[in-house]
C-alpha cells in the first residue's frame, strides 16, 4: 500500500520517478498509437505517461518505445538451459515474461521436478508464469516415471505464478469424453486451459472447444486456424524451431486482424534462439511477411498477457509492469535497451543444482542384442519422416533380413528406432524402423524425448545404437552421435536428462557439433535431434514409437511392426 | 462432467441437441462475420455451430441470430422495480446479463440488503452479476444508514456472481492516496474494480489508473474518452436516462474501433427503458449514428463480457451460454424471439417481501419550521441545475429575505432544496437553494437520493415541502408531487424506499404521473426526480447538497450557504 501511495504521488507528478523514458515514441497497446510523452516508473511499475521528472533519465530520442515481449506458451525444457540461462538469453532480445508448460520436467521427475522449475525460476528478472502440465502422460502409450495426478494438478495450481491448465494434449480422450480428461477440465483453478488439437477440425474442433479450452496452437493452415477463431479459441501462431507456423497463418492477419491472436515459440532449441532471435525474431519475420508492426507487437505483448489474464503485463500504461523494450527500428526488432520492472537486465546467480535432479537416466546395461528384430520377412510399419515437421508418415518398407532378423538399410533410407524405458530401470524397449532420414552410418541418441524422455535412440547398426545408449547413461543424459565405437559429439544434459548445466555458449557449440556429427552420418534435415525427440511423442499423427511399441497415433492404438 | 459428456456428444453428433437453432445469419464475434450454420444447444450451452439435428428446431430464415446482450454497468435500484420485475422487462429487449452495482440498497440496509438483492436474484433466468459497492458512503459528506467496511467487501466478493470492486466513486480519494481507499483495492477479491472518474484528466487520471482500476463511464467528451483508452481502461459508454453519453462518444469507436468499449445504463427509470428499450436501444441508437452493426452488437455483448471476466457469455460458440437473441433487421434490435441458456423466456415467481426491507424510513415528524433559513441577507451559494445531466453548476444568487429567513423565489428561478437524514431518524437537515428547475409553486420530494438515500426535498414554500416530507414517511419511502396540502400524484417505493412492489405497468404510469405533475408545478427538464435523486451524491461536480449541508466537489469539503 506504501507502494501504490507512492506510484500515485509519482503520476500525480508530486514526487520524481525512479526512472523517466524521455523523448520516445511510445506504443500505446490500446489505441495502437505512438504517443510522444515521458514514461515515469517507481517501483518498478509505470506511474503515468506525459510530462514527467526523475531521478534518472534514459533518453530514447529517434527510437520506439514498446511493451516487453511475451512468449505465450514454451517449454524451457526444449531450450536445454537451465532457466537462469534462458533468461540471459532471451531478456538482451526484448523477451521480459514466458508461460512455460513444464510438462516435459513432470514426466522426468513428477510433481517435484516442477516445483523444483518454479523455485528456480522465483527470483529471476525475467517473469515465467507456468501452467500445470495436464497430460503425464500425454497418453497411455507413454511411460512417465509416474503420472500426475488430479491432486497434483490442484496443488499445483494454487502457487503462485501457476495460471491454468497446460496443453490438454489428449485431444482425442477430450473429445470423446474420457471421464478422466473431463475431471481434470472440472478442477480448482482449471478455467483456464491451453489447447492442443492438430488437426481437429469441424464437429470434433466444437466439442473441444465446448469443454471451455481456450487456445490452440497447433494450426497449419488458414483454414484450421480461421476454425478455431469461430469456435472462439485463441490462435496461438506457432514459430517454433521444428514447426514453423507463421508464414502459413499470417494471412489470418490480414482477413480478421490480430484480435485474438498471440506469438509462441513452443519448442525451440537453443541455437535457434541464438540464430533467430526469440520472440522479437517473430515480430520481425511478420512484419517482414506484411503485417503491420502495430499489429505484430500486439502480438506479442498485450494479446499473450490478455489471453493469460496477466492484466498487468503487455502494455505501457499507468499501473502496469515497466516492462519495456527500446528498438532503434521497427524492422529488425533488435533491443538496444530492456528495462525489466524499471531496471536494466542484471545477472542472476547460479543456484547449485540438487543431486535428485542430475541422477535421472535408469536405463538396464544393453548390447546389440537387445536391439535385434527378429524377422521371417515381409513388410513393416516405418516411421516416415517429414523435414522439420513434428508429424510423421505412416509408412510400409520392406526390411533387410539378415541372419534372421530384419536390419537398418541405407540403400532403402531405412534405419532402426528404439525407444528404451529410464525412469525405473524396467528393461522396455520398442523397436521399430524410421524411412527418410538419410542416415548412412553410425547412431543418434537422446534422452529429450517427448513426453516421457525415455531414451531414443536411431542407428544403421544395433552395435553402434549400443554404444549411444552405453554413453547417454555415463553421461546423465544428453544427444550424442556414435560411429563405430567413437562418440564423434556430445552434449551432456544431466539436469532430469534434459537441459544442461553449462552456459549457453557451450550448449550452443555442442549441440552444433552434435547436429554437424549427424549431418556427417547422412542425416538430411537440419533439426536432426529435435526430429528425433518427437519420434516418441504419440499425440502427434501419424505413427510414433514409445518404449511400448509403434502407436497410430489416428486409430489411437499401439500397433505391432508387422503390417 | 455428465452434462459435459453430453455437450461433447452433441457438439460431435452422436446425440440430437436439445433446440438447434436453423437458417439464421449467426454472429460469429470472434471474426465479425455472419455464419450461415446451426447453433445446437443442450443443457443450456451451446455445443456447436454447423449442421446438426435437434429434439426441437427453431428456424431463423432470414433473421440474425447475435449474442444476448450484456449492461456492462447498472444499478438495478434506479430502475425502481424489484429485480424479478427488471427480468421481465429486459429479457424481451434481449438483455440477458447485468453487472449491477447494488450500492443504493447498500446504502439504506448495509451488507444485508446486499445479500437480500443477490439472493432474490439468484434463481432468475436474467444473469444478475454484481460488483460489492466500494464507496458506501460515497464520501465522508453522506450519511447510509452504515458504512460498509473492508470486512464486508471481502465478505461480499466472495459470494458467488460477485465479480469484483464496484465503481471506485471517491475518486479525489484514491488520487489523493487515502489509506483507507487503497487498503480496498488491495482486498482479496478486488483484482477487478470499475472505475467512476468525471472529469479527472491529465496525470490525476494516470494516478487513478496507476492504481489498477480499470474501467470508467464516466468520460462526457472524445478528448476524455480517448484519454482513459490510451490509459488502458476500458471506456464503458453510458447511455442513462440523465447521463446521455453515446453521441459524444461514439466517434471513438470510429478512430480506435470497438477494442476495449462496452456500453451501459448506468442508471435507467423504467419509463425511459419502456420508451427507448434497454441494451438494445443503445446498439440501435449507435447503428442508426453509423456505426457498423457488428461493432456495436460487440460494444453490447463481447466487451462487457470481456471485460468482467465473464468467459462463457457474449458470443456464439462451443461451450459459450446459449443466450440467443434473434433479430428481424439490424436496424431496430428488436428482438423476435430471446432463448436465455437455450430456453425461451418463462415467467417467475415473486417471492415475499421481508419486513425489514420495508420499513427504512425514519424521518422525525417536520413542519414548516424545520426549513426555515434565517437570513440576514447577502449571496448565497446556489446548486446550477444543468438538464438532463448529473453534474451542476456551482452559482451565487441573492434569495428574497422575508421575515428574516431566505426564501425560495419563482422570479428568480430560485427553489429551495433539503436533504433530511432518513436512516436513524437523527433528525439531521441540509438545507440550500437549487437555480434553473423552472419550479413555480408546490414541492416535489424523493427517498431515491444518491448514494445515501436520504429524504431529498425541493419546494417553493416550506409548508409544501414538510407536506411532501410527511407524505413519503407515511408512504415508507417514494416519490411525491405537493401542490399547497395536496398530494398530485406519487409513487410509492416501499422496498427500502428505493423500489416498488408493484407490476411495471403502475410504475411507469405513476412515475409518468410524477413528472406530468412535476410539471405542471413549472419544472422544465424531463427528468426531474432524476434530477432531485442526484442533487445530494456528493462525488459528481460541482456543488450539492446532503443531509450535512452543501458539498464543493471540487474542493471536495462541507461549504457554508453564505458565500
């Protein structure tokens, strides 16, 4: 309250700002105007806008002043960094709050992982907001160390900086009305919920969005996404470093306006970051593609915090968070100033990392052998992959037999999946072949594997898949290539087996060795672990493999390798 | 969840839907077209829009099928009815939800007449929402029967269909900073407060912003207006039977859209709702000035739905309330049929009146004397009556001096005014003179006296208006027209001596027979019991009256008669 009586003796202009942005344009969010007038923040909240004093000045002549940007739905897992790092790396590039879905910590480590997310992330400048994952596991072909449930869901939703319920992934159970996913959309604090439905169009798109789910972000064309601005679900548009969505959806712009239309970057991976920029690397990209920069950064300010009920994010206005980005241009979207509540971006120190988190990867010693398909011969399900796509084909191939057992074949584009069970130690392993890799040689591994960070791994030989796995469980987890019996790269991520607990550069540099080293064994896409982490995740069409075995993901079914 | 299951298997087809809704044009206000589909509704919501079969149809050829829509910004008591009987006016104007604001009754009966209003609306078909009367009193100068403190506004927004923090009225306050302003809006419950600013601008505007309230209806001019939009509030267009805003204001919506503005009544006499109809009136009124029928059906359901939170009302899609208003022609917004959650409209019951409801007024017996002004002579301040406006204007005249006393004087357009506290029976009178009503002989008095509801009296002789003063004690409260000893005419509002309990056909034609008999006696405005009831509400400028004598809001203090 001494807070509040002094922010309104600052706009009331009776006592100096903490801080004055002069001689800006400012970006009014609401009339999607430039003001020309003084920003005055105290306490790290804009007081008033006009004609003001303080004690420190920045002056932001011949340059934008515009609402700190809002990643409207990511996984800090997908970034590899611990979230300290993450946020060194996104603040310089204008991003000033995130709503994370920690899912992909949850399937690794429980409710435990979570909290453990949202203490490390309490004291940080950068704001993440999360929602409670809502789908561990994302189906029952998944294997979590343990599911979360209801009870877990509840509690989570009452800490503070938890704002609803994450992706509701099982979209199929949603809209056949699974008793279990309708529980979860009936629980204390559940009225808001995020979307997850691609694909899902017409009667099946209404009884999902009639359960009161409110977004989506998984359109991929015009057409899906004008279904879901009907249907009154936000249009979260997609850039992602494996789904890039917004060249396809912009035009969604133009017909409808931005109205309800928010900016999210869901899963990208560090070098991407480092390369495209964050959320500013999409304004800049839309702006680029036609849409007004107006437009654009209601986008990715005020439209995220409004579709999160974050009132106070999003803006310049009296009462608001001073959240603010200084752009010399409204072209390249490059900061050449962040203020975070009023202050320039500081560093944050490294909290040691807890001993649970780092003893995560509990996989059985394997050989070859555990790798071998035994086979009569005849045709196979095979995993057909689509270049920086997150959904497969379902193909058919004809493997190779050898001595008895059907094998990987660079002359067919046919290489060996499996995915291996590491939470506790249990010894599943599903097998299966992956068609359109262009791998000719050697072994990709991985424990990020969505959701349930098992640990995949793809290869031309069983020894060689062997030798991955052997290495990812030395390592703590991590992506690793093999050829032979030599790691040719690494990037060991012993934090739940997902991120890593080296600074940003290093993550950066190996997981480029890592890519590179797949590039050098054939592998033809350019997102080549990112491509495997998803061949595990069994809501997305058509034919995944889990430590379970091959789903079609259409039928909703496990399905045996035989076709 | 079972009736969710059965939306789920209607919205996918499985099962026929309660009422489909078919051939009509549908509102789609997420994308501001026209969709040429069913609605199916079951179990009150809609479950989806397409092509569906129905246990019973409704065919809309050729007619518009829109949300129901929504006051953003009400006091049921200005309507003078019982709250069922409001229903039965308004939901055939297709009005299906209020945000009420029942400060008036709190301030006759406290707390208990809050929780009286919220029950007796409970089980209506009309959606009654409230926001818990912040400002009761208004300010220090008016005397309810109690004030209402911080415990009984947490208490309040707790009930269900309390939404937040009514209109923040002590606005010098909250700029000021009073402690006692602040600790409510940082009370569990007041995330959401509207706001009530007239003619705050500049930076006392940012401060008051600067505290989170978000909204105001009281903008008169587009330089106003435009200035609470750039301030991030939303603009409510109010559109009262005295406060007549939507001309002024409209040419907002033209330079900055409809984003962020929402129409409301405010305060509406039932003859005016009968004449120029509800919510719908002011969406014809806004079309006929040429704004597009799309954007102000959203100013009239969306927005105000948006703005309080109120997720599943004001559009037309899955999961939303079915409240369908079904319209000939985009031009008179009279609707032909109106489903409230998918039913057509049925009629309620009129549940009892407790006894403590009717009897609150508690005047100790006056006589002529008690109105007597001694005088020596000189200026007197005198309340400048503006028509049809809630604001005055702050005059001196010179009253006529007879026997030493002040007296009212026809020649001069002179009257006199007093508020007598009616609650405790304290026995306490504010008197002072109003210019400009036209008055030429008898009195008129009130019970219906902003925000306190104190006995508010306007006379041209001090005989009439203890004649008058008399008469509404016997009545327990309403509003009377005197002429010499003779009653012209009146209206009884025994319900806390604010409402009637009579059907709506007898109010109207006594509240009609009141201001023909009003003026007869020389009054020149239309409204004038409007008029009186808001010459004692001290937070309006810029002079009035309560029961402790004469207000300066401006300077917002007590100001003696002699200037």
């Amino acid at each position: 309250m001494e807070r509040l009586a002094r922010r309104l003796a600052v706009a009331r202009g009776d006592e100096a700002a903490d801080v004055v942005v002069r001689n800006g344009r400012v970006f009014s969010a609401f009339t999607r105007e430039w003001l020309d007038v003084d920003v005055a923040i105290v306490d790290g909240a804009i007081a008033g806008l006009g004609d003001y004093t303080g004690r420190e000045t920045i002056d932001a002549a011949g340059r934008f002043v515009v609402p700190g940007f809002i990643d409207a739905h990511m996984h800090l897992e997908s970034v590899k960094l611990l979230v300290e790092e993450f946020a060194r790396l996104v603040l310089p590039l204008g991003t000033t709050a995130v709503v994370a879905d920690p899912h992909e910590i949850a399937n690794v480590l429980g409710v435990d992982g979570v909290h453990w997310l949202l203490d490390a992330s309490a004291e940080l400048q950068l704001d993440v907001f999360f929602m409670a994952p809502s789908c561990v596991p994302a189906s029952p072909f998944e294997s979590p160390r343990r599911p979360l449930t209801d009870g877990d869901l509840e509690a989570l939703m009452r800490r503070r900086r938890v704002l609803g319920l994450a992706e509701m992934m099982n979209f199929p159970g949603v809209i056949g009305g699974s008793p279990a996913e309708l529980a979860k959309l009936a629980l204390d604090g559940a009225a808001h919920v995020d979307g997850h439905a691609p694909g899902v169009v017409g009667k099946a798109l209404h009884a999902y969005a009639a359960t009161g789910i409110g977004s989506d972000h998984e359109a991929l064309t015009v057409e899906e996404g004008r279904e879901r601005l009907r249907a009154g679900m936000w249009l979260l548009i997609r850039d992602a470093s494996m789904a890039r969505n917004l060249d396809d959806l912009l035009p969604l712009v133009h017909e409808f306006g931005p109205g309800r239309i928010a900016f999210c970057t869901d899963d990208r991976d560090p070098e991407d970051i480092a390369d495209r920029g964050h959320v500013n690397g999409i304004v800049r990209d839309a702006v680029a593609a036609g849409i007004s920069p107006e437009d654009a950064l209601l986008m990715a300010s005020l439209h995220p915090a409004t579709w999160h009920g974050l009132r106070r994010h999003g803006a310049i206005a009296p009462g608001y968070q001073a959240d603010l980005v200084i752009l010399p241009d409204l072209e390249r979207f490059v900061p050449d100033l962040v203020l975070k509540r009023g202050a320039p971006i500081a560093d944050t120190p490294r909290p040691p990392i807890p001993e649970w988190i780092r003893q995560t990867v509990r996989v059985r010693r394997v050989t070859a052998d555990d790798f071998r398909i035994p086979w009569a011969g005849g045709d196979a399900r095979a995993i057909g992959l689509i270049p920086d796509q997150v959904v497969t084909e379902s193909l058919v191939r004809t493997p190779r037999v050898t001595d008895g057992a059907a094998c990987a074949d660079a002359g067919l584009d046919l290489a060996k999946v499996a995915v291996l069970e590491r939470h506790l130690t249990t010894g599943r392993i599903g097998l299966g072949f992956v068609s359109g890799s262009g791998l000719r040689r050697g072994a990709l591994a991985s424990t990020v594997a969505h959701d349930a960070h098992n640990l995949v791994v793809v290869g031309m030989t069983d020894q060689e898949m062997a030798v991955a796995v052997e290495r990812l469980s030395e390592l703590g987890g991590g992506i690793v290539a093999v050829a032979g019996d030599d790691v040719l790269a690494e990037c060991p991520l012993p934090v739940a087996g997902l991120l890593s607990d080296a600074p940003l550069d290093e993550v950066i540099a190996r997981s480029r060795a890592c890519n590179e080293a797949a590039a050098s064994l054939g592998w033809s896409g350019t997102t080549p672990f990112l491509t495997l982490a998803f061949l595990p995740l069994s809501v997305i069409p058509h034919l995944k493999i889990t430590d379970r075995g091959l789903v079609d993901v259409d039928r909703f079914e496990l399905v045996p390798l035989e076709t």
